[in-house]
C-alpha cells in the first residue's frame, strides 16, 4: 500500500503502516470517539485512534469516486448489515488499481464458531432488500447474536435482540470461515461483477485466526 487511503473502524487497533510510503491515511468510523466510548466500554484501558471522518463505512459518502490508493477494512465487513453493497461502494472510491485490504475474523476460531456460513443467497437477497425489508432481516441477525451466540432463549432473547437494536450495537451480522469467504468474494466479483482481482489471500489457523484479503480495483 502507498499514497493517500483511508481506515474503516480502527478503535484501538489501527493497522501498523510502517515501513510504507503513506502520504495520508484518514482513520474513517460510524461514530465520533465520544460516542465510541459510551458504545465500547469493555475498551476504555485502550486507546482509541482519532476519528477524522464520521460516516457510514459501507457507504462513504463523503468521499469522491476513484479519489484512494487504499483502503483498510480488518474486522468490519461482518459487522455490516450489506457487505455486498459495501464492496461495491469500497471499489468505486479507489482509484484503478487502488487496493482494499481486509483482515476478517474465521468463524472457527471465535464465537461464531457454532453458526453456518452465511450463504452467497443470503448475501444477495441482503443486497436486494429495501432499507424497511433489510431492517426486517436484521432482527434475525441480532436474535442469531442472543441465541447462538449469548446462549439465551425465549423472551430473553427476544428482549437481547430489541436491547441491542436500541442501541445500534455493532453484531456480527455474518459469518464465515477462510474457504466461504473466497466462495463469496469470488460470487461478488463473477456474478455481481465487481471489478476486484485478488491480489493475496492467506487462510486462516488456530494461531492466526483471521484471513487477510488484499483485493486490487480492476
């Protein structure tokens, strides 16, 4: 990576740049960092990275076309209620042959271990659905967090999921390991024809339990 790019919900861990020639990076969250930290307590011994842009980091409005050499997104897109949509988004503020970097958590590995992948059908109709009909799919993606997830049942769950709703609280909305995630970037390229190319794909295991994806604009 190099030139000037921007990095998607860091919180406390901003990837390391190091070693590359960064002219600018704009660290880029759905919050301000005041809000961060009423949304996250379980991290106030951290630090947080200073939030330059507040703005829907699936949608980016802000930000011209083909205007980035990069951007960062590492434990996000399963937090994103559209992730196709995002991808399609992502790909149209970089400019060609700009690159999209994602370190996204294996399934296997965290506590989605007992959920199924999410299907490419399901990523789909996600992508087709109006915003009122998308918010309907959400409700079974935060009762899926209070029953798969937080072991409640009944109308404990059903008051988890409504909990969670009020507060806008950021869920794994989907989950995958290494191999479903390439199956749905590969659909998201062939069959809704976004013009990525993969760049770099490393699976995940038990010590490193994220696949990094590094995909480049076409």
């Amino acid at each position: 990576m190099h030139g000037t790019g921007i990095e998607i919900g860091a919180l406390h861990k901003p990837l390391n740049l190091r070693g590359l020639k960064i002219e600018k990076i704009t660290y880029v969250d759905r919050m301000t960092n005041e809000a961060l930290r009423q949304q996250y307590p379980e991290l106030n011994q951290f630090p947080l990275v200073q939030v330059d842009l507040v703005s829907d980091g699936s949608v980016l409005e802000a930000i011209p076309d083909n205007s980035l050499d990069f951007i960062i997104a590492n434990h996000l897109i399963e937090h994103l209620e559209n992730p196709i949509l995002a991808l399609k988004n992502w790909n149209s503020k970089l400019k060609p042959q700009g690159v999209l970097y994602m370190a996204v958590p294996d399934k296997r590995f965290t506590f989605d271990i007992d959920r199924p992948c999410t299907t490419n059908q399901h990523l789909h109709e996600d992508f087709q659905s109006s915003k009122n009909e998308l918010a309907k799919r959400n409700l079974d993606h935060y009762r899926t967090t209070a029953v798969t997830i937080e072991k409640r049942i009944g109308q404990d769950a059903d008051e988890r999921a409504r909990d969670l709703i009020a507060r806008n609280y950021s869920i794994h909305f989907h989950a995958w390991d290494s191999d479903c995630f390439r199956n749905f970037i590969e659909f998201v390229i062939t069959e809704i024809q976004v013009p990525y190319v993969i760049l770099n794909y490393n699976r995940a295991n038990r010590i490193l339990k994220e696949y990094i994806v590094i995909l480049g604009k076409q």
